[in-house]
C-alpha cells in the first residue's frame, strides 16, 4: 500500500520509484545523513498520553463538564 501510494506521487511527477529512490540516496550522500529531520510525534509522549489520561478520567468520573461552542464563539477567543 504504501510503495503504491508512493509510486503514484512518483507519477504525478514524472518519474519512477526507482528514479526517486535514486534521488532520495544522492541527496543522502551528499547532506552526509538523512536529507529530513527524523522526530517522535509528541502525541505519544508520556507526558501527553497520561494528560489524556486524566481528562478521560475525569469525564467518566463526572469532574468536567463537555464544551460545545459555535463557529462565531470559537472565533472570538482567537481575537
């Protein structure tokens, strides 16, 4: 699926996966590493999923309350 979805980008511009992979190698070479910064999504941190925790919690155990706002109002505390 994902060497698929791939290959279709590739066709769109113009070129083949092998072309690209080959592209993808010289740059590597040349940046001396990998041409991208490589990071972990903070959604998966420990901090993060044990906040998620606590609000899920807290919604089950009736300590909070859900939020609903409009567009309008939802606009308003960007301004």
């Amino acid at each position: 699926m994902v060497k698929q979805q791939a290959e279709n980008v590739c066709s769109e511009l113009g070129m083949s996966l092998s072309t690209a992979t080959n592209l993808f190698y010289k740059k590597m070479i040349s940046y001396g590493g990998i041409p991208f910064e490589l990071k972990v999504d903070p959604f998966y941190s420990q901090e993060n999923q044990a906040h998620l925790d606590k609000v899920i919690r807290n919604y089950y155990e009736d300590k909070s309350k859900l939020v609903h706002k409009d567009i309008v109002e939802l606009e308003k505390m960007v301004e």
